[in-house]
C-alpha cells in the first residue's frame, strides 16, 4: 500500500509542478428582483474560484484581455470570460454581490450592507507564492471590520463561502517532497476545521465549503496519462472524504446544519459528463479542452475558441460563465435548501 501511495505520490508531483498558479464589477440584480431569502450579506473567503476583484490590477491574468470578454466585456480581476462561483452563489440567495475588500473605501457605504468579497486568486488554506493574504489573513481583515462596519446583527442573517480549490497542493508539490501529500493533505483540512469554527464564531451561523472539484478533468491534467489523472483523483477524493468527516463532526457539535458543503466534484462530473439528459444545462462536447489556450511565454500568441459559452473550461484552470451557470444549475435545489 505504501509503496501505491508513493507511486501517486510521484505522478501528482509530474503534473502539478508544471502548473501556473491563478490568481482570478458585476452584476447586481435590481432591487425588485430580490426576494426575501432569509440571508441579506455574503462574505467570502478564498481563492481564484472566488475572488471578483481583490487581486491588484497591475498583476497579468484576470486583468488583461480576453479576461471579462463575456462579462462585462473588459477585463474585471475574474479568472473566466465572466461571472464566477461568487456571483453565480449571490443570484441564488437572492443577495446583491457583495464588495470586494481591495475596493471597501471606493464604493457608496450602502454597498457594504450586501457583505464583502476577502477572496483573493492564486491563495489558499497556507501561503502560497503569492503575495495575497492566505485564508487566515483573509478572515483577519474581516475580523477587523467587526464592531466598525459589521455588527452581530449583520452577521445572524449572513453566509460564508469558503472557497478551496487546491493551490495548497500545487504549492506543496512544487517545493516538498511529494511523499508527503497524505499527511499535508490532512493538515489542509484540519486548517479548514479550524477556519470555519472561527468564522462562525464571530458570528456567522451559515457556512458553506464547496468540495474539491474534479482536477483530473479539468485541462491541465486531462491532458496527461490516465494513470496521472486516476493519481489526481485520487487526491481530490482523500481531500473532500476528509472534508465531509469535519463537516459532520461541526453539525453536530452545534447541533444544527450550520456548515454544508458545496458539492463541486460531484456537479462538475454531472456536467462533464451531460448527453443531453439533464434540462436546462448545455452539452459541452468537449468539455476538458480549455477556450483560452494560454501561451506562457508570449500571451499575445496565445489562442481563443469562437465561442466561450460552448466550453466547460475557460483556461487550463477556471470554468468558463456557462460552465459556472451549469454548474449551479445542477447544485441550485441543494445549495437554497441549505443556505436560506
């Protein structure tokens, strides 16, 4: 058994060491369109599959073109051709987006009443090689705005997105020793034990957590080896096995569905894998091969697909806006049954 845990060990160090990390205004609904939820302000916290703007303008990526070239038609610090997990998460509590924290003091102070964005792309549960707060930095800042901006009247009525999507484990297998991914993988979840108690216990009684999602399909590695795919997967499925074990164990500590988990791995496959047989969501006929094929070296040689919204992926890393809204088409009746 050790001896297969090496050998996965080795493949996920082949193929996340040749990885970039991503770093990652929007659209509000109009007044009449919001419908009582029972929730009033999204906080979020975590990475690229998060963030709507809180990375600096001046880094590549999510700021330059073709980034935002579907919404909202300019680059907007998202990593996809438009809207993202957070505002996808907001259409559905019925809560306006919230502000992202880079722009707190720039906006009208009634903006802050819908929450506030901490997320920041290429991030994650530790540090990673960018110069962005880690998930304990990011809940720092919001601590910070408590008794100032936020009561704990604003928080009784709150959710908390708390975004991983696994630069933890790009960071660790591009300078560790790969034969110790089993134990760092348990210390990542442990953090995110400890991240989520905190949150709620300043003050916020809804949190969910989305899984991880499928990294062996998405096209960074659906490119390589079935066996490297298969490595990765199984990555992805200690990860959230290890997750759900600390989810349960928070309900029922608190002795009420105050944490639920997004179900990514689950959703994306259904999509990825998608006939025809499920309304509502379109059939992405190659949904590994990525819209926007990024060349490292020179971005300008780099390629664009006809059409974003016939793909799954926009880049080697981040879902295209359709493929977002098919994945919360698919998770819509779980996550309003959960969060509102």
């Amino acid at each position: 058994m050790k001896s297969l845990m090496k050998l996965f060990a080795s493949l996920l160090l082949f193929v996340f060491s040749s990885l970039l990390f991503g770093d990652i205004d929007v659209v509000e609904c109009s007044n009449q369109n919001l419908r009582f939820s029972g929730r009033n302000k999204l906080f979020v916290f975590g990475d690229s599959y998060a963030d709507t703007g809180n990375t600096k303008t001046t880094d590549k990526g999510a700021w330059e073109f073709p980034y935002g070239i579907t919404y909202p038609g300019k680059p907007s610090g998202r990593f996809s051709d438009g809207h993202i997990s957070t505002d996808f998460l907001a259409k559905l509590l019925r809560i306006k987006l919230p502000v992202t924290y880079s722009k707190k003091d720039d906006v009208d102070k009634t903006r802050l009443q819908y929450g506030m964005s901490f997320a920041y792309g290429g991030t994650g549960v530790f540090d990673t090689k960018v110069n962005y707060p880690n998930m304990t930095g990011q809940i720092n800042l919001f601590e910070q705005l408590l008794g100032n901006v936020y009561s704990p009247s604003d928080l009784s009525s709150s959710v908390a997105l708390v975004s991983v999507a696994g630069n933890d484990y790009l960071y660790f297998l591009s300078t560790r020793s790969p034969a110790a991914i089993l134990s760092f993988i348990t210390q990542v979840v442990n953090q995110i034990e400890v991240n989520l108690r905190r949150i709620h216990s300043l003050g916020i009684k809804k949190i969910a957590v989305p899984s991880l999602q499928p990294l062996g399909y998405i096209p960074h590695f659906a490119k390589g080896s079935p066996l490297i795919k298969a490595a990765v997967n199984f990555l992805v499925g200690h990860h959230n096995n290890l997750l759900h074990e600390v989810v349960a164990k928070l309900n029922n500590e608190t002795n009420h569905s105050a944490f639920t988990i997004i179900d990514y791995n689950n959703a994306f496959l259904t999509v990825i894998n998608n006939k025809g047989e499920i309304p509502d969501i379109l059939v992405f006929k190659t949904p590994s091969i990525e819209c926007f094929q990024i060349d490292v070296n020179e971005f300008k040689n780099s390629t664009l697909c006809d059409d974003p919204r016939s793909a799954f992926f926009w880049d080697g890393l981040h879902p295209t806006q359709e493929g977002w809204k098919s994945v919360y088409t698919v998770l819509r009746k779980n996550i309003t049954a959960a969060l509102t």
